[in-house]
C-alpha cells in the first residue's frame, strides 16, 4: 500500500470518528453515566486528537517511506500474498458490546407515559416497624388501608408508651380516651418494654385510670399469647416447640412477658394550660377477674402516691421488681398501696421513700419475716429521722434485721432537719447510731450517710459538744455530717463542759448564725458566738431571735452591735471581712424606750458605729402589741427614727423592713400613720423610697429601699 493510500484511509477513520463525537450531546451524556461510558470517551477524544495530526505527519515522512518501499521491493509477491492470507483466515476476537446507555430522564420533564414510577415493596415486618412509630390516635387513621393484620402487627411492635400531659394534642387525646380504648391498646402492645406516665406538677392522679387501663391490657394480651402456646405445646407433640425453636422463640420463656420499667415525671406546665377538675380519667378501671402477671417488671420509678394505691386489690403479679421508687407523702391508703407492690417481691434491691421511719416499718413488714425476704436489699433511702420516734426507728431497725438486712445495705441515706440539744434529739440520734450499726454495710459508710430535708437544716452547735464527749463514734460521724451541709447554725448560750473545737470545716455551708437565748449572757458567751461565727466561710447573715417561732435573744439590742463590732475584728483579723444582712427579732416594748437606751435598736444613741461590718439589709421583726394605745404614736416615731438611723450610719446599708409578728393592731396603726406621711417621704427626693407591703407572701412590713 503507498502512502497516498494509507493517508485516505487515516483521514477516512477520522471523518467516522468525528462523526461518533457528533452525537446528541444528551446521548453522549447518558452513556457517559457509567465508568465504561467515561473511559470509552476519554479514550476516543484521545485517538481523535492522534488522527488529527497523522495525515500531515505521513506527507512529511513521504520520501522516506517511498524508499523503504524501493529497498522491500525484492520481497515475493507470492509471500505477501500468503501473508495476507494468513492473516485474513485467522480467528477474529469477539467483540465486546459495552452496556447500552440511554437517556430516561430529564430534571423538570415528566417521566415517560409508558414508564411507570421506580417503586420498592417492603416486607409486612418492614412496614410494621415503620407504622409501630405511630402514636396510638395517629395509627387509628391508617387501620383500613393497612389490613387488620398489619395494623395488629404494626402496635405489636411498640416498645415504648408515654401518657405525656406536656404536648397539647396527645394531653387532650390521653384525657379523652375511654378507659375500655386504653386497655385494648395495651393488649394490642404485647412488646412494650416501659409505660411513661408524665402527669401535672402536683397532680398525681391525671389519667391514672388510663395508665391502669395500658398495663392491664398488656398483661391481658401477654396472657393470651402465652395460653396460646401453651396449647400448642400440649396439642402439638412437640410440633409447635421444634416452629418455635426455629423462630428463635424458647416456648419455655413464653410467660417471661417484655415489660420492664413503669416510670413517672412530674411535668411543670406552662399556667395558660387549663387541667380541668374532676381530673380526666381518673377513676381506675373496674377491677380484672383473674390476675395480672407482669413478670419482666423490674423499675417502678418515682411513682406518685396516687398510682401506687391504684393496684390494690387488683391482683397484679409482679415478683421481679428490683427498684421502687417513690414520691410524696404515704398516708394510710399509699401505705397500704406500698405494701402491694413489696408484699410479692421476691429480691428487692433499692427502695427509695421519703418518709417517716414508722412508715417504712409499715411497708416492709408486708414481707415475711424469714431472715431472707429482704436480703437482697442493697439502697435504702429517704428515711426521714427529723420528726420519727425512738420507737419508730427501733421498729425499723427490728424489721430489716427480721428480714435478712445485717450490715449488708451498700446505700443508706437518712434524711434530718434539725438537731436541737435537747434529750429527745439525743435519743433519736442514738437509735438512729444503732440503726445504722445494725444495716450498713462499711462500704455505704465511705459516703454520706444523713442529709438535710428540703433543701434546709439547722443544728445547734452546743449538740457537737454533747456528742464528742459523750456520743458512740456512730453519732458523732451521723451529727459530723450534718453540720457540714446544714445551712443555720444556732447558739443558745448552752453549757458544754468540754467544748467541741470549731474550725472552718466544722459548718463550711452554713450562711446563717442564730443568736437565741443566753447566746450573750456574758463575755465568755460572746466569745463562743464570735469563735462560731468566724469559722463560718460561708456566713452571710446574722439573726437575733427566731420571727418562725417569736424566740427572744436575752440581750438588750445594744449587745448586738457590740457583738457584730468585736465580730468585725476577728474577721478582719482572719482577712474575711464581709458584708452582712442582719435581723433583729425585738418585743414591741423596745421601741417605747428613748432612743438612746440599751435597749432601743436605734444606732444614734451610740458613741460611734465606725466598728460595724458593711450591712446591707436590716429586717426588724416585731413580735407583740404595745399595752397602752397611747403609745402607738411613740412606737411609729421611734421605729422610723431607727430605719433613718440605719440608712446613715451603716456602711453599705441597701434595705430595710419592719415586719410585724401577730401584732395587728399595731400593724394597723402604723400602716394608717406610714400612709398619711408616705407622699412627702417619697416625693422629698432623697436617696431612699418608701413602701408599706402586705401580701400573703409575707408578713405585713415597711419596706425602705435604696434608690437605684
């Protein structure tokens, strides 16, 4: 072949190409969607591109081939020819069609009318997972076109029920729903794990009878289930075992049941939310005609008192439960209700009840007394002592013994509100040292054995004297402990004959010292006060008096400042000077004195005030009548002389109140006096503004305040 042959046929190769890379672009695109399409067309741009440039590269090289020709010349045609022949009988490769590409669709163009939607069927266990997301209302809507099987199956699936009183419209779907409604969608949920009960703050009761409904229903549907393989187990010689087994369903674990955690929440809802009265749903259900196994049950979290007596005499079976947990004050009937749920537990570990130690007893004694029925117990807690008998505590220490607790509980939380250094205190503390010797393992010992009540406890501070000198090592660890979260210390001036040593450890949260009694009897008493006082770290306010109880310090109020003089020394001293907030708890009759007299709170009679600590609040309670109406007029002088005094002598002064005590016609008076001079004491324009409050937040007071 010459070379004007091989060029026609190159440039004949490169017009078919050209025409192939002309295609629709939209072609081009489709079978460029797969990565044969892509290589296949890299490729061919690159033999374009070499086609491109062949022709005028063999006209360059013309000569030069033209005479390999002339010097090949003497080869044989014959052997040429044979050559090609050769060639040409030899077996072609196949050859390989690549997928075909093609365009099905165009973004914003219809598909095809021949061409119907890409689609997936999804397996019945498939869509009843998907559907079993459902809320039980929201399910309802879909029951026609899912098929009864599929609607069963699809509330089958649910693990987890919530009777949720915080989102509008499942509140109102729960408060509408008809107990019967409620209890056949616990029997449809034959797999629910937990059953949330999320009720009002204080409103225990709001669809309790729906929450009975839910759990009876499912230990119904459960029944049903198990009866029914339980037949199949008799009837079916060994069939319905071996279908079992295959589906990974031990027939022996059919009565085992799923439901595992019944938990409560108080839910504090916004006050726009209206719960009407009487509370929806309720009134329990009437009661089931056998019992109702629950045998999964393990946690009974926080229940309220209202639901715990909801089970009684309804034969519920729950011999699981492990943990119960419950809220509010137990009174005859939530005792009652209490012991129904312990009295067929077989091992509980953690009980927890906020109560009276006689209470407790109660509950615990449902169990037998067979030296094993509380063995397992590991945490007990909320034993409130604050208010129990010596002879409550020593029943409850007689009953957990009885029932196989000796020194074996891990967890042991008491709960104290106060401890006084009275005889009555000193007993109870020491039945609750042998309580505690008696159940605790050392182990719940390596932690905090008592805390305060309700966020608030006070302690005398005579009681650790008593205690270090005469008490067990057990009531001087119980009393230890409480004196460092108590939040008032009080000192009454008591005897200790071998006083406890105070350091800053010893009351290291207590923010308030109350001064009552002898707290100022003489020197070596105010010393004491003092010494308590400054290793307080947390110290904020001083109190004289007691405005809960009306308790008098014994001190004219002139001791007072002196006291919070020589106070200011020692805290300086100590590098902790502080500003503080004081309340004088003083009789009517101090206000009727002259205002330069011991006994009078005012501070202008004094010699000098520079001594003071920073104060910046002042509360004055007023505890009684003047005698003789005719002395009304001195009091209201003498006691707004007082609040002028302290808004210009004390440094750092904000605020004032004089709060009155059980002194109504007192309070009257000075109201009606306040309220005829209140115009110009506002209107003067000076640095504090005056107000009379008397709301049922507090007791009737004058407020003066530093302007801001």
């Amino acid at each position: 072949m010459d070379v004007n042959q091989f060029v026609a046929k190159a440039r004949a190769v490169k017009d078919s190409l050209a025409l192939l890379l002309d295609q629709d672009p939209a072609t081009i695109a489709a079978q460029a969607s797969s990565p044969v399409g892509l290589a296949l067309s890299y490729q061919l741009g690159s033999v374009a591109c070499l086609l491109d440039t062949l022709p005028l590269k063999l006209q360059q090289r013309e000569p030069s081939l033209a005479s390999a020709v002339a010097v090949d010349a003497h080869t044989s045609t014959t052997e040429v020819a044979a050559a090609s022949g050769a060639s040409d009988t030899e077996p072609q490769a196949p050859v390989v069609s690549g997928p075909s590409y093609r365009l099905i669709h165009r973004s914003g163009n219809p598909p095809p009318v021949n061409q119907g939607p890409a689609r997936r069927r999804l397996s019945r266990d498939v869509l009843a997972n998907v559907f079993g997301h459902l809320q039980p209302w929201e399910l309802t809507r879909y029951r026609r076109p899912l098929g009864t099987p599929l609607f069963h199956q699809s509330a089958a699936n649910y693990t987890k029920l919530v009777i949720d009183c915080e989102d509008d419209t499942a509140r109102q779907m729960w408060e509408t729903m008809p107990l019967a409604v409620a209890h056949r969608w616990g029997k449809r949920a034959t797999n629910v794990r937990e059953i949330k009960h999320r009720h009002p703050e204080w409103r225990g009761e709001w669809c309790r009878g729906t929450w009975v409904a839910l759990v009876e229903g499912h230990g119904s549907g459960r029944a049903v289930i198990a009866d029914k393989k339980r037949r199949e187990r008799e009837g079916g010689e060994g069939t319905a075992d071996a279908a079992a087994m295959r589906d990974g369903d031990d027939p022996r674990s059919a009565d085992e049941g799923t439901l595992e955690v019944l938990p409560f929440e108080e839910v504090k809802l916004d006050k726009s939310v209206d719960i009407i009265d009487p509370r929806p749903s309720y009134r329990l259900p009437p009661a089931p005609a056998g019992p109702i196994h629950l045998p999964a049950l393990k946690t009974v979290d926080n229940i309220s008192s209202e639901c715990l007596y909801a089970r009684v005499g309804r034969q519920w079976r729950t011999p699981a439960v492990k943990t119960l947990t419950i809220r509010g004050d137990l009174h005859e009937s939530e005792v009652e209700g209490a012991r129904a749920w312990l009295g067929d537990c077989e091992a509980i570990e953690v009980l927890d009840a906020d109560e009276v130690a006689g209470v407790p007893a109660s509950v615990l004694s449902a169990l037998p007394a067979d030296g094993k029925s509380l063995a397992a117990l590991r945490t007990l807690r909320g034993i409130r002592l604050l208010v129990g008998t010596p002879a409550e505590i020593d029943r409850l220490r007689e009953v957990l013994v009885a029932r196989g607790v000796r020194r074996s509980i891990r967890e042991l939380k008491i709960v104290w509100n106060t401890l006084s250094n009275t005889d009555e205190d000193w007993e109870r503390l020491q039945k609750t040292a042998q309580l505690v010797d008696a159940v605790a393992h050392p182990e719940a010992l390596s932690g905090r054995v008592v805390r305060k009540s309700w966020g608030c406890g006070h302690i005398d501070a005579e009681f650790l004297s008593r205690t270090s000198s005469a008490g067990s090592p057990t009531m001087q660890r119980i009393v230890d402990e409480f004196a460092k979260t108590a939040d008032t210390v009080k000192y009454k001036g008591g005897d200790e004959p071998v006083p406890a040593a105070i350091t800053d450890d010893t009351f290291p949260a207590a923010h308030t010292l109350q001064l009552l009694g002898g707290a100022l009897a003489d020197d070596a008493k105010e010393e004491r006060a003092i010494e308590i006082a400054s290793h307080m770290p947390s110290l904020a306010r001083i109190d004289v008096g007691d405005a809960i109880y009306g308790a008098h310090l014994d001190a004219p109020a002139d001791e007072v400042w002196v006291f919070l003089e020589r106070l200011q020394t020692a805290l300086v001293s100590r590098e902790r000077e502080k500003s503080l907030s004081v309340g004088l708890g003083l009789p009517a009759s101090a206000f009727l004195e002259p205002l330069s007299d011991q006994e009078s709170p005012c501070l202008w009679g004094r010699d000098s005030n520079d001594k003071l600590p920073p104060i910046k609040d002042v509360a004055i309670n007023v505890f009684d009548d003047v005698a003789d109406a005719g002395d009304l007029e001195t009091f209201y002088q003498h006691a707004m002389a007082s609040v002028a005094s302290f808004s210009n002598e004390l440094k750092g002064h904000k605020r004032t109140g004089v709060y009155f005590h059980e002194s109504t016609d007192l309070c009257q008076d000075f109201e009606r006096r306040f309220v005829a001079e209140q115009g110009g004491l506002n209107f003067a324009g000076g640095p504090y503004k005056f107000s009379f409050v008397d709301d049922t937040f507090s007791a009737p007071h004058l407020l003066v305040e530093r302007r801001t």
